[in-house]
C-alpha cells in the first residue's frame, strides 16, 4: 500500500491535532491551578481616643440626658439645670439622687 504525500500530510496533520489536545488536557491538572487568593491586610488599629475634656463630657452627658427625656440646650455647661436632670435621671433609675454624675450615673446614660 503506497502512501500519498497529500495522505502522509493529512496523517500528520491529525497526529499533531491529537499531541496538542493531549498537552491542553495535561496543563488542567492541579499543578497549573490558578495561584491562591493572597490574604486580605489587616486595617491598621484605630488612633486612640483623645480623653474628653470637662465641656465634652458635659455635653456627652447632656445629650444623653436628652435621649433619656430631659430637655437640656446641650453647652457643655453643668449648672443647675443639668444637675436637676442628673438627680432626676438617678431616681428613675433607682439610684441615690445626688445631681452629681458618678461612674455607676455614667454608666448607666453610656458615656463611659
């Protein structure tokens, strides 16, 4: 049987065809998977909180009187106004009534 140069071509041609589906097969084994996911980077620590000072804390506190019922102008002023709203505060919470904001008072309005 003679083989002819446009047989032999087209022999070649399918053998190539066949080498090359064979090599695609092998790059999609697991040594080629894509590279993993670099972790995520952390967000630096927040800056630390500048402590209040007493006109902050004041207006902190009026404000959360505020939230609590009390219709305090929020100046960071404590006078007799505020005062009032703290012992009131205190009493409806079951605490002694002194005007004067301690931690437990604090604590309780949440600005510690």
């Amino acid at each position: 049987m003679s083989v002819t140069s446009s047989g032999m071509k087209s022999r070649l041609g399918m053998f190539v065809a066949l080498a090359m589906t064979a090599g695609l097969a092998a790059c999609a084994d697991d040594k080629m998977a894509a590279a993993p996911t670099p972790a995520p980077v952390a967000a630096p620590a927040p800056a630390p909180a500048k402590p209040m000072n007493k006109m902050e804390q004041t207006k902190a506190v009026q404000t959360a009187l505020n939230s609590n019922g009390a219709k305090l102008t929020v100046d960071g002023i404590y006078g007799k106004k505020t005062a009032a709203a703290v012992a009131h505060f205190q009493k409806a919470k079951g605490m002694k009534a002194t005007g004067k904001v301690d931690d437990k008072t604090a604590s309780a309005l949440g600005v510690m």
